[in-house]
C-alpha cells in the first residue's frame, strides 16, 4: 500500500536532488548532513502492510493517508468537500455517521468548524448511503477546475439550513449546484470562494421565487438523470458528462441569485429555459469545448519558422498591432487617420481618403512601423446623396409633421369653442366642473393637452385621433388643482368634467369637431344645463353594460342619454301648472 504522501515525498526528494527552484523563486537547498541526502544516495525502507490488513481494517489505509497527508510538510488544509468525502467514505467503510465525522475531523481540518453542517449535507444531500453520487460528482466537477476553495461555516450552514418551505421537496439539487459554482468561483479571499453571499442563498426562499426555483430544481433533477443513464449506456465519457452537468447547475445558479456576470462564462443566460437547450445541446456533442472557462481559452497561434521568414513576416511579427484593414495615427501626419492597406518586403502602404479632396497615399518603411499606433478615431466620411435624401424626408420627420399637425389643430378648436368663467365653474373636494348659470346653448369641451403616438398595445380610449396614417392619444397638461394664485399650471374644463355610472345623472356626452380636416373628440351637452349643475359623462363601464342589456334593437348609450337629458330638460322647462296636469 502506497499512500499519497508517500508520493510527494518520493517527488519532493527528486525535486532536491535536481536543484528544482520552488513556488517563491529560491532552489530546493538542505544541508548534505540532512537524512533526506541519506535517503537519495543509499535509498530507505519501505513499510508494506498485507492486503489482509486491509480486509481486517477497512479504515485503516485511508486514515494513514489522512494522517500523513496532513501532518507533512507538504500539507495543505482540506476544504468542505474533502471532509465530506472522508465522512461519506467512512460511513459506506461500516462506521457510523457520528465516528466518521470524528474521523474525519482529525488532522489540519481548516474548516473545523463546518464539520456539523457537512455531516447534516452528507446525511441529507449527498446523494444517499449507496456510493453518495452528488457528493462525487461535486469532487470529479471540482477536479477539473482544480477547485480548493473553502465555503466557509456560514455560507455552508446557511447551504443546509435552507428552508424552503415545501413539504414535498427539500431542493437537494440547488444545493448541490450552489456548492458548486461555489467550488468553482473566479473570485475568493484568503482561500475563501466569494461568488456568493449568505444573502444570495435566503433570497433563493423567498415567497417571489418559489416558481423559479421549483423549475430550476425540476430541471436539475431530471438532467440528473439523464446523466445517470447514459453513464450506464456508456455512449459518452464520463469527464464529459460530469462538466456539462456542473456548467448546467453552475448556471442554473448564477441565474436564479441574479449573479450571472460574476461567473467564468462571459456568454450571460437570459431564462432557464435558454439554460436547459444549452445543456441539451452540449450533452448530445461530446467534444464541446469547456465553456465554463471561455475567458481564459488562448487564441489560435501559428508556428513560425523566423529563420526562412520574409521581411513582411518578420515586421508584422514584431508590430503586432499592425492588422491589414485596421486604423492608424502618426505624428508625422497630425490628426489624420490612415487606414493600412498593403504590406510588402519593403514597406507598408496606408491610405487616408478626405471629404473632397484626392485619395492620399503614404509608403511606410518597415522600420518606421512601431511608430504608428493604432486609434478608434474614424476616417472623414460622407454621406451618400440617396441616403442624404432619404434621410432628408425621414419617417420620423413625416411623424413629427403629424403630431405637430394635431397639437396645432387641438389648439384651435380650443379657441374656437373656448367656455369662459362666467359659465362654467372648477370645483375642489369632491372635484369636478360645474355650471355656473343655466346654459341652454351647446358648450363643447375639447381635450387640450399633449399628443403622442399611440402604442400598439395601448387600450381603447375616446381620446384618440387618426392623422397621417397614425393613431395619436392625448394626455392631460398638468392641471392646477390646488387653485394656486401664482401656479405655472392650467386648468382645462375637458379633464375635469368626471364620469357618473347612472344614466340619469349624464349632462354631457362624447362628440366630435373637424378642425382643419382633423377629427377631434371632445364633450358637449345635448341639453341645456341648469344653475350648479355638476357636467358628467357616462362611464365607459357603464356604457359596456348598458349596451350588454339593451333590447334586441340596437341601441347606443349616449343617444339614450342625449334623449333622456333632453327630456328632463323639457320637463323643467315647462310651466309648474302644466307638469301638475302630467
């Protein structure tokens, strides 16, 4: 039995022997007096336990290692996932959960203080006491990123104390997939991933999330098994399969805790649904590159031979910011911006172009290149005469004619059918406009305010004006409501006459003016109006439920209302002898 720490001691003894310099700079050096020169020139003996050992102790073996690997001088401090792999491992050895996790304990355990909430994961979410598939698959994932990076005790806590409030489901899959973008972080301190926050993983419980999360969750699941049964089928490689299931959890994670920029991947997923048909995709390719470290993949490169090279190889080899195509300055030529067209063995052509004048054209002597650099300046530019007059007659100055249209043509109907003070009143508490006297004459009110083009989408409104092949909408001006003296703001009589639901309460109805062949909605009275009178219009609620109700002959809400003010007008109108008569 050879246990990893004897490995590295085996490698560090070669390293001595060859004068190997270490991590901070300085040559493997101890003095020839020390056992370890002992050790290389004469050799040492080996201490071999019997198979039968092993068989007797199943633990043994692998505490030695623990042990040694440790205790060395070479040791490094496990993280979570170790010590949780040490657990599950002792525990499938015939140990029990609490002396596996004593074992696992034992040694330069930095994370000590993680180990209840470890244990509580490998119990809960570890995948189960045959083989502990999630906990493998976190240390196999974690492998290929040469992830050692520690969670920390609060972070792992908060990871297995997740209340999620479901009783069916305790989400053991997102906690896998946070432990491992944890384990895969680009940024930590102090040998702590610092990808995600315990403030992350609560909001993850949140009433507003439950839907995402149960999809996520859902989707996490059921890719599990898929990888599972093609690990049985075996149609594709194990390695393969392992990091497209971790990049899908990873994502899957950085999604839902909304930290999708904070990964490895530069490419940002905008739905789950965009996560799963990567994955998909992904799984079915198994040579699909490592997408997960994008950012650090090294370009292309090709071999060249220098020593056959021509001069314009050589000279593009060493001005590598020299890219055919591409934009340049010189001092020597001021602000002008060259473009480089050609290069030969002797020279390099670049090319400025002027708004009116000639193509000029400068020959560049190879060595004479690192003095040009490259700029994001633009070379002089002109517009194209059909673009000039297409632009020129823009369909957005064609829309802004119209809209100017309908705002000047708003503005005269206001002053053609403008109502004074003295007939009409604003009133505050409860708001509304009034008539000041009896008022048998039509008064029409029309909507001054501001015109703009009407969404698509936009509801159905009366204030609504077809001009210029487009619908425009028109909207308040802000009103004075206070009745401020000194206010900078108006008082428009349309937007203060209110709706009523009661058709026997209707004094003004929906028509319309023509002004300047522009069709404008505006209010009028069908019927004089008398002294105090508040001016309402029929809800459009109300005229929807009238017009539900009415009688098979059809019917519109506001002729009703037209001839029902008219009467009531006339009834008022006549002498009190003859309303006694009726």
């Amino acid at each position: 039995f050879l246990s990893l720490a004897g490995s590295h001691s085996v490698a560090f003894l070669r390293c001595l022997q060859a004068g190997i310099q270490g991590p901070e700079g300085y040559h493997v050096a101890i003095a020839k007096s020390d056992p370890a020169w002992r050790a290389i020139e004469q050799g040492w003996c080996w201490i071999v336990l019997a198979a039968s050992i092993e068989e007797a102790m199943p633990q043994l073996p692998n505490f030695i290692q623990h042990a040694a690997n440790s205790s060395n001088s070479i040791s490094k401090a496990i993280n979570e996932l170790e010590v949780a792999l040490h657990v599950a491992t002792a525990f499938e050895k015939g140990l029990s959960l609490p002396d596996a996790i004593q074992q696992a304990s034992q040694g330069d355990v930095r994370c000590r203080a993680s180990v209840p909430a470890i244990a509580k994961f490998v119990q809960n979410f570890g995948g189960g006491s045959q083989g502990f598939p999630l906990l493998h698959f976190l240390a196999n994932f974690g492998k290929q990123f040469n992830a050692t990076l520690l969670v920390g005790t609060e972070l792992m806590s908060t990871l297995v104390s997740l209340d999620f409030k479901q009783a069916t489901c305790i989400f053991p899959m997102l906690r896998v997939a946070a432990w491992a973008t944890m384990l895969t972080s680009p940024k930590s301190q102090d040998g702590f991933s610092r990808i995600l926050s315990t403030n992350d993983l609560q909001k993850l419980k949140a009433p507003g999330m439950l839907d995402q999360v149960t999809q996520a969750e859902n989707m996490l699941q059921e890719a599990w098994k898929v990888q599972q049964d093609l690990l049985v089928e075996q149609t594709h490689h194990a390695s393969h399969l392992t990091k497209c299931f971790g990049r899908f959890a990873v994502r899957v994670c950085l999604f839902l805790t909304n930290k999708r920029r904070a990964g490895r991947e530069t490419k940002h997923w905008q739905s789950l649904q965009a996560i799963l048909t990567a994955y998909t995709k992904e799984i079915q390719d198994s040579s699909a590159g490592d997408a997960i470290a994008d950012h650090s993949m090294t370009p292309n490169m090709q071999v060249t031979d220098v020593l056959a090279a021509s001069n314009k190889t050589i000279a593009m080899l060493q001005n590598n910011h020299m890219e055919l195509g591409k934009l340049y300055t010189a001092k020597d030529h001021g602000a002008k911006v060259f473009k480089l067209t050609d290069v030969t063995d002797d020279h390099a052509t670049m090319t400025h172009k002027p708004l009116f004048q000639d193509e000029e054209e400068v020959h560049v002597p190879l060595q004479k290149l690192p003095m040009w650099k490259a700029t994001k300046a633009m070379m002089p530019m002109l517009c194209p005469q059909d673009l000039a007059r297409e632009g020129m007659t823009a369909k957005l100055l064609l829309e802004e004619r119209a809209r100017s249209e309908v705002q000047l043509a708003l503005h005269r109907a206001a002053e053609k059918h403008h109502v004074d003070a003295q007939t009409i009143a604003f009133g505050q508490n409860p708001q509304g406009l009034f008539a000041i006297k009896t008022i048998r004459k039509t008064i029409r009110l029309v909507p001054l305010g501001t015109v703009n083009k009407a969404k698509s989408t936009a509801k159905e409104t009366k204030l609504l004006i077809q001009h210029g092949g487009h619908s425009w909408t028109i909207g308040p001006f802000r009103q004075n409501a206070q009745f401020e003296a000194d206010s900078a703001f108006c008082l428009i009589p349309y937007f203060w006459c209110k709706p009523t639901s009661e058709t026997s309460e209707v004094t003004m109805v929906h028509s319309t003016v023509v002004e300047s062949g522009i069709t404008i909605p505006c209010l009028e009275n069908p019927a004089p109006l008398e002294q105090h009178q508040p001016l309402l219009f029929l809800a459009a609620h109300a005229e929807a439920s009238e017009a539900d109700h009415s009688e098979p002959e059809p019917s519109e809400a506001e002729p009703k209302a037209k001839a029902k003010a008219k009467a009531k007008a006339k009834e008022q109108s006549e002498p009190p002898s003859k309303r006694a008569k009726k």
